[in-house]
C-alpha cells in the first residue's frame, strides 16, 4: 500500500523500511496520507482507523511517524478485530 501511494516518487528498491518516516524520510504530504488511510480501509475496513491513529497525535509526532508504529498499530487493531470475532 505504501508503495502504491509513493508511485511516481522516485525512490530506490529497498529504501521503504520499518524505521523509514513518512514525513522526514519519504516527504509524504497530508493529502498522501490520507491516500495511505483509504487504502488501508479498503484493505481492512474499519478495523484499521487511520484518521483515529493520527487524531492524537501532535504534527511533529506525525511527521516523524515511522512504518514500524504504522505497522503495529495495524497489528493491534486487526488482532482486536479477530478477538472481537472470535466472542
């Protein structure tokens, strides 16, 4: 997903990693994270919240947003979301 979002950026084969930064190191602007969340509602539904994960968050802490909190904050919610399931 993040790769569909970063097409037609030009960036190096491997350069995405679980510590790369959205803002810092990709440069990803507001309106690319909002393509980011919609992706990952398509995928996940409302499972994933995207807009709730940021909504706390203060600019600097989500320029600075690294794949890897991305990451397990997905891992949370779909375990919630499995945990719901199997009530």
């Amino acid at each position: 997903m993040i790769q569909q979002v970063l097409d037609g950026y030009e960036l190096e084969e491997g350069e995405v990693t679980m510590a790369t930064r959205f803002g810092r190191d990709l440069e990803l602007e507001s309106i690319d994270l909002v393509a980011l969340a919609g992706l990952l509602e398509e995928r996940y539904g409302g499972a994933v919240n995207f807009a709730a994960f940021v909504a706390d968050m203060e600019l600097e802490e989500i320029i600075e947003l690294d794949v890897g909190r991305l990451v397990g904050h997905i891992r949370r919610c779909l375990e919630a979301a499995d945990g719901v399931r199997s009530r």
